[in-house]
C-alpha cells in the first residue's frame, strides 16, 4: 500500500489521485508530501539532533531553513520533547525516539500515515504517550493506517478493522462490530486467542 514495492497490479490512490507517478526508470515513486511512514522501528537519523530530524524532511521538500527550524520546534514543544531538542536519537529513551519518528513524520502533513507497530517494545507510559500523539495526528486530518495486534489498542484508537490472514484481506468492518461480533471465522479464532498458522 505504501509502494514501497512495485505493485503486480491494481491502482493507489488517495482521494481519487493516484499516489504514485513512474520514474524514469520504470519504478514507482510515491507523490511528495501524500505518504508518511513510521515503522516500529523508527529509523532515525543518529548523526543529528531531535531537531535537526525533524528540520531535514522539511528540507528535501523544499521548505526554508528558517521555516523548517520554526516548525519543528514547535511540534517538539508540541509532543513534550521541547527539552530533548538538542539531543541525538540514541539518547533518547525508546518511547522518545518513537515519538520523534511520528513528528519527524506529521510535519510535513501527509494525507496518509502508515504506521507498523508503533507501540511495540514500548512501556504503558509510552504506549499512551504514542497513543495521544497518534490521535492527535488523526484529529489533524491525517488518515491514520496502522498495522496493530494489541486488541486493546485497536478498540482505543481504531475506527475501522481491515482483518487480514495468510495475505489476503479478510474482513473489513467498523471496529466496534468486527471486535464484538467478527463475522469471519478466521476473525472470531483470532479473537478467542486461537493461533491461525
């Protein structure tokens, strides 16, 4: 979905615009500014501070130096990070350094936000930290695509489910309904704890 693959077939779109366009050598890149990303592990830049991580996206995309430093400064203030500006990723705890990642991500406002697991290997206090910037983001405008297998998770943040299994696309519902009554069998195994390998 996020193209970072070529697809075998089919078409991406966001809102009706297609979400990639081909380069010159016949790969698919992905339409500037439309697609963020936030993997579980977040791949950082380690060489520079938390500022400068959020200040070099802002960069490629053409926004100036000053703006760029202005903005992300306020989003570090905005996330609780203000005192950790100055700081590079590997002094940063891990709940830190995630939520680094999704401002390095939101600041640049993408339509869409993939995010792999953003919680995972996190503490309870992290986890919620994460959650609430992630909501945020969602109020924001960004759609929110995010890859969970913390079922409490989904029913705090999701608003729809799109079960998958073995690859393919299983059940698609609204979250209430597919966590309190899935209608697929692969889905009620799931949610009964059953292994589905």
């Amino acid at each position: 979905a996020g193209l970072l693959e070529p697809p075998d077939g089919g078409e991406v779109t966001i809102s009706g615009e297609p979400a990639g366009a081909l380069n010159d050598d016949g790969r698919t890149r992905l339409r500037r500014h439309n697609i963020g990303f936030v993997y579980q592990y977040h791949h950082l830049l380690p060489e520079f501070s938390a500022l400068e991580n959020i200040i070099v996206p802002q960069m490629i995309a053409g926004l100036p130096l000053r703006k760029a430093r202005s903005r992300a400064g306020e989003l570090l203030k905005t996330l609780g990070l203000a005192k950790r500006r100055n700081h590079r990723p590997g002094k940063l705890s891990g709940g830190e350094q995630q939520r680094l990642a999704l401002a390095r991500a939101w600041v640049l406002q993408p339509r869409v936000l993939f995010l792999d697991e953003p919680t995972a290997h996190l503490d309870p206090a992290a986890t919620r930290a994460v959650e609430d910037i992630i909501s945020r983001i969602d109020a924001s405008g960004t759609r929110i695509v995010m890859v969970s297998h913390d079922l409490g998770q989904v029913r705090r943040l999701a608003s729809e489910v799109l079960f998958m299994h073995s690859g393919q696309l299983v059940e698609r519902a609204r979250a209430e309904r597919f966590l309190d009554n899935p209608a697929s069998e692969a889905g009620k195994a799931f949610l009964e704890g059953r292994l589905l390998w």
